[in-house]
C-alpha cells in the first residue's frame, strides 16, 4: 500500500515536470568548466546521488561543503537543489557564485525563490499544487524522491546519448571501498 502511494505520488510530479529538462541540463554540463552541486540536509545527498554519476560519466564535479572541494570561478556551474529556493546557506552559496560570474541553475519544488531569483534558471520540479501534506511522506521526501528520478533519469539520458557504456563508467567507480 504505502510503495504504492509513494510510486504514484513521485509519478504525478515527474509527469508535470518539463521534459526538456534532461537535454537542458546536459547542454548546460557539457558547456561547464567544471561543475559545483549543493544542497542542504536531505537534498543535500540527493546532490551527492547526482554528483557521484557525474564523475561515472566523466564531467569533474565537487561537492560544495566537502573539505576537497576547490574554489569556484568563472565558467563553472553551480547546480544548488532546494525544494523552497529559501534555505540560507544556499543562498549565500549562490550570492557568492554569482559575485564571481558561475553559472547557477536550481532545482527546486518552486519557480520564484530567493535562490531562483539570482539563479540563471530554476528546473522545477512538479506544480506547487502536487506538493502539500502527503501522509506517510513526511518533510519534503516527495520533493527529494522525485529530484532523485529525475537526476537519475538525466544520468540515463545523458549516458544513452554520449554512447557511455558501462564498462567506462565502472573505470571511474571508486576502487577503494
């Protein structure tokens, strides 16, 4: 019952989110020096999701927040992932980006934000009227499961589409676990 709700809720917001995404996102990755992802909390890990494809695929991603992470500068791209567009952090985050002339695209449950403001663009993820009190779905989780699909199905796109077998992708896979 309860995989069920999940399944069809996550399904509602992928189906009303725009489909031209995925090819807008690898353009805007393809275009980057070097890609920067951040989030806060739970999207923050779906950012790592994200970021750890990423490097299977190739691009030189970091994570913001992690103690390697470089710092960023013109021609980068800075991806923030905040369902409300409002957490502080991210917004000086992407104020600082800005500042230095880094691309910013946020994904987010909302089109105007604070962060969508300043951003380059936002990727939004379902229609506000998808997102409210769903029981058992506490917190902003559909929001992060259907940032997690859509991600994934970016990855998938962006493999199918560049010809990335596998084997290529295993190479980059960390050796040291």
């Amino acid at each position: 019952m309860h995989q069920q709700l999940i399944l069809d809720k996550v399904t509602g917001i992928l189906e009303a989110t725009d489909d031209s995404y995925d090819e807008k996102l690898t353009k805007m990755l393809d275009q980057a020096k070097r890609i920067f992802i951040a989030g806060a909390g739970r999207s923050g890990l779906i950012g790592k999701f994200f970021a750890m494809r990423l490097v299977h695929s190739g691009y030189d991603v970091s994570v913001v927040g992690e103690i390697v992470t470089p710092s960023i500068k013109k021609g980068d791209l800075l991806i923030i992932i905040s369902g409300s567009g409002e957490t502080e952090q991210l917004i000086a985050f992407t104020k600082k980006a800005k500042e230095i002339g880094s691309d910013i695209m946020l994904i987010s449950a909302k089109s105007s934000s604070t962060i969508g403001d300043l951003a380059d663009g936002v990727f939004q993820i379902g229609t506000p009227e998808l997102y409210g009190k769903v029981v058992g779905m506490p917190m902003g989780t559909v929001f992060e499961l259907s940032t997690l699909l859509f991600l994934e199905s970016t990855i998938s796109h962006l493999i199918h589409e560049k010809g990335i077998p596998e084997e290529i992708m295993r190479e980059r896979h960390a050796n040291l676990e």
